[in-house]
C-alpha cells in the first residue's frame, strides 16, 4: 500500500514538472511545433499518470507510456518533456528484473521517435531535444540493470546475516543445553556418591550407637568427611561456573585411590589395581574416568549395599584407557536412576565407549574404554 502511494505520488510530481517545463518552453523538439491544445494535454496525463501503476502493472502502464509519447510527437507538440514517463517505465523494468521488456520498450519508443523524425519534411536542427533520446534510452536501462544488481547484493547480504544470526542463535542454544548437561551430571557423580556414603554411615551408626559407641563415632566421621568432600566438589563446580580455578580438588586419575578409601569407609570392601605403564591423560579423559568408577561405586553402595566387594581396575594401553569395576553383590531394592546413562555419556563425550551388565559370575560388572590422542614422542 506505501509502495502504490508513493507511485501515486510520482505520477502527479511527473504531471505537474511536465507541465510547468513545457509550459515555460524549457525544451524544443524541432521545426514545426503547434501549440499546446487539449489533445496535447490529455497525452501527457495519460503519460504521466499511467506512472501510477508503473510497479503494480510495469509493461502495461510502460506501453501506455511510449504510445502517449509517440502520439504526442506524431502530433508535432512542444517540448520533449513528454517521453519523461515512458523513460521512468523503461528504468522500472529493468529494476524489476524484466530486461527483455525495458529492452523492446526502449526499442519501440527510439524507433517511434526517429521514424517519425525520418519521415519529417524538415530535417533535425542543431539543438533539437529529439536528438538526446537515443542516449536516454541506454541510460534508462543501464541505470534500472545498476539498480537491480544492487538490491540483489543487499538482500543476498541480509539474508546472510540473517542465517549467520540463526546459526549464532542455535549455536548459543546447543551451548547452553550442553552446559545445562554437564552441571546435572557432576552434581549428579559428586553429590550422589557422597549422600549414598552418609546414607550407609547415618545407618550403621543408628545401629551400632548403643551396643559400640567407638565404631558409632567412626561412621559419623565418614559421614562428616563425605559432607566435606561433597562441598568440595560442590564448590570445584560452582568454581567452574564462575570461571576460577578452584584449588584443592583432584578428580583424575590420580584421585581413584583417595575414591577408593572413601568407599572402603563407607564398608565396601575394594581392591584396586593398576596395570600397564600409567602415562598422562587429558584432563577431560582423567575427569571422565574419575566420575565413571565414582558413578559405579556408587551404584555399589545403593543397590547392593556395603557387603559387596569392589574390584577397580585401571589398564593403560598404547591406545587408551581401560576401566574395570566389578562388584559380586546382589540388586537391592533402590529405584532406578540416571547413573547408568551419565557413565555412558562421559564416555562417549570423549571418543570412548561404555558396556554395565550382569557378571558372568554375578553380581554386576562396568566396563569402559577412553581413548587417548597419540602422546608426541
């Protein structure tokens, strides 16, 4: 609708500069001009109004347009002014795209006016308007091509930044969805292992309370050690969040031994063993491991409780890291959880793969295998 008005307007600007030029003799067409009559001022109307549509209908009011001029010049009226609107047609077309009919526009208005000045009984004189609208022409087209090729540029630019702008916007939420990922799974590792060591101790220090206070007093210092060691852990993450290094928390490799302690005092009988020449890891690869044996002794402690015995063990191959972690207890009665899942998913997030099942003699065994790059020699 803004588009039709603005069109609007330009037809009546175009009347009306039509007009006043011709009016004011600003421009002459050649021996044997008549006067201004009626007919002459119902051509320019047509002509310049007919610009009203020249984007809603471009070759329909552009042939309306070079018609007019060349009655107009037929005619013998003054001025060249009137050709104005069928060159505001040619431009349109070629602005539009549709080159092949401001092309044939162009052609047919040149060759109306120059036929008519060929079969003329005077010659062109010096000065003649007329003889500029050849040049015109060209130019209309030319300019509506220039016009054309830079509205293609730009929206080929919008549309760009538009799909740069998409990208960054899924890029930012796939970010925020693996952020949201990995705080659910180390709250989930850290806290978990620890609430189910209070859990077991909280349970045999009600039972031994009254009958061996000394033991008693030894399961609530597990369980205060496990607070503590969850609000490290806790505040290890928090610190990542925040962007600070956070100092006195290990959770690699090097940690499974003080892991395997804590589970030794929460009644778990482990053995833990390492085999191969132990070499540097990634830290991703030694946090994904760490979590992945802390995930499974804590699937010992919730499912088949504190008889069980644990075998932990760490292979280092040429081509990664090995884990192992066996248990030969029973399923207990605790609901399922998201351990099972997290432990697969750490592994695959570093190349790695994960296998938990029955063990062939028992109980339940976790297998998983970390690839590490190739180490520079």
């Amino acid at each position: 609708m803004r588009s039709r008005k603005i069109d609007v307007l330009v037809a009546v600007s175009a009347l009306a500069a039509i007009m006043g030029g011709t009016y004011a003799n600003l421009s002459w067409s050649g021996p044997g001009e008549r006067s201004l009559d009626a007919a002459g001022l119902m051509l320019i109307g047509v002509a310049s109004l007919s610009l009203a549509w020249r984007r809603a209908a471009p070759l329909a009011a552009g042939s309306v347009a070079v018609a007019a001029a060349i009655a107009y010049y037929y005619a013998h009226y003054p001025g060249v002014f009137a050709a104005a609107p069928a060159l505001a047609s040619i431009y349109t077309l070629a602005a539009l795209g549709r080159r092949k009919a401001a092309i044939w526009l162009a052609a047919a208005l040149g060759t109306g006016v120059y036929g008519l000045i060929a079969l003329a009984d005077q010659d062109p004189m010096p000065g003649d308007g007329m003889s500029l609208l050849s040049g015109w022409l060209v130019a209309m087209v030319v300019v509506g091509e220039v016009v054309r090729s830079r509205r293609a540029y730009l929206r080929a630019v919008e549309q760009r930044a538009e799909q740069a702008e998409r990208t960054r916007e899924e890029a930012a939420l796939r970010r925020a969805g693996e952020e949201r990922l990995w705080i659910a799974q180390e709250l989930h590792d850290s806290l978990t292992h620890s609430i189910s060591v209070v859990n077991v101790q909280a349970a045999v220090a009600m039972e031994l309370l009254d009958r061996d206070p000394g033991r008693a007093r030894e399961a609530l210092a597990a369980i205060k050690e496990s607070g503590h060691e969850a609000m490290n852990e806790l505040r290890a993450t928090l610190g990542v969040l925040r962007q600070t290094a956070p100092e006195g928390v290990e959770s690699g490799l090097a940690a499974l031994p003080r892991l395997v302690s804590r589970a030794e005092g929460a009644g778990l009988r482990v053995s833990y063993a390492v085999t191969g020449t132990p070499y540097a890891v990634p830290p991703e690869v030694g946090r994904a491991a760490y979590r992945i044996v802390q995930e499974a002794l804590t699937n010992v402690l919730r499912h088949a409780g504190a008889v069980a015995s644990v075998e932990v063990a760490v292979r280092y191959d040429p081509a990664g890291i090995v884990l192992r972690v066996d248990n030969d207890g029973e399923a207990g009665a605790a609901g399922p959880g998201m351990g099972l899942i997290g432990m697969r998913e750490r592994a695959v997030a570093v190349g790695g793969s994960l296998t938990a099942g029955p063990g062939e003699d028992g109980g339940f065994s976790v297998r998983a295998e970390l690839p590490v790059p190739v180490r520079s020699s």
